[in-house]
C-alpha cells in the first residue's frame, strides 16, 4: 500500500469517526430537549448525513482546485 493510499483511507476513517460523533451529539441533545427516542434517532441520521455530505463536498472542491 502506497503512502497517498494510507492518507486517504486515514482521512477516510476519521471523516466517518467525526460524523458518528456528530450524529451522537445530535441524539443526545435531542433526548436532553426532551424528544421522543425516535425523534432523536432521526435528528441524529440526519446530522450524520449532512456531515458526510459536507465533507464529500469540501473534499471534492479540494480536488477540483488542486488538480
């Protein structure tokens, strides 16, 4: 495995990890405005989604500048 193949499966990694970790902020603070679990499962997905769309968007303009 090349070393550009490794950054970019780390960067991969820790986009994911920060999208978990987003999500599961979401669910929290939903569960503490006193929302319904189902509720919170939802805002959380959607906190998750809209962090991995965010990233695959930052991370496709970075390409398209830099190549």
């Amino acid at each position: 495995m090349s070393d550009r193949t490794a950054v970019i499966m780390l960067a991969c990694a820790m986009t994911v990890l920060v999208a978990i970790l987003v999500g599961g902020a979401a669910g929290y603070l939903a569960r503490r405005d006193h929302a319904t679990y189902s509720t919170a499962v939802t805002r959380a997905a959607l906190a998750f989604a809209a962090t991995l769309t965010l990233a695959a968007t930052v991370a496709s303009a970075l390409a398209n500048a830099f190549s």
